[in-house]
C-alpha cells in the first residue's frame, strides 16, 4: 500500500519513541530528501497504519501541532500526545526542544536501497 516514498516515510515514523515527536523537515532529511518536506506532510496525511504508525508525533518545525486526519482532528492529536507525556499549550508542544526527536543512525528499509 502507498508508493516506495511513502512506506519509508511511514517506516520512519515508527521510529519516533513514545514521549517525543519530530518534524516534517526532520523525516525529509533523515530519508535524504531535504527539500521534500510537502511530500513527507501528504504521505504522513495518507497514513493507513494509524495509530500503530504514530504520525500524531509529528509536527511543525515551530513546534506547532499542525493538522490530523484521525477522529476529531487536532483535538485527537493532541490529546493522544498528552496520553503519552507531551504537554501541548496553545496549539504548540511545550518543551519544544527536548521533545525533539532526531534521527541517529537508524535506517529505513528500502527496495532499492534509497
């Protein structure tokens, strides 16, 4: 199910450890496409794992929420990230920084080896 771009996108959401979120910029850098920041925010859109796939962990670089397709929006996002000890004020993680997840040398698979 989805293309090669989003399965590794998806893969690397699972990465994201409970407790924490990333960024859209961070899942594009980790998968070597940088400039693909749209990209990851449509296939993160297209999740079809949620929430076993946890892509409520991933926000805007300013810390902000941004959007969430599942139950009843951001509300559901924001309230599953509580659940799991990310504090949210004013529609914006809180502790932004050390809440941050990024990537060390963990690698998604890939077909082609990208």
């Amino acid at each position: 199910m989805g293309t090669e771009f989003q399965r590794r996108v998806w893969e690397a959401i699972g990465l994201i450890p409970r407790g924490r979120v990333t960024t859209y910029g961070e899942i594009a850098r980790f998968l070597g496409r940088p400039r693909a920041v749209r990209a990851v925010g449509t296939a993160v859109g297209k999740n079809p794992y949620a929430p076993k796939v946890p892509c409520h962990r991933v926000v805007r670089s300013d810390g902000s929420i941004g959007n969430y397709s599942g139950g009843e929006g951001t509300t559901t996002k924001i309230a599953m990230l509580k659940e799991e000890g990310v504090e949210v004020s004013k529609g914006r993680i809180v502790d932004f920084a050390r809440k941050l997840y990024r990537f060390g040398n963990q690698q998604v698979t890939s077909p082609s080896g990208n």
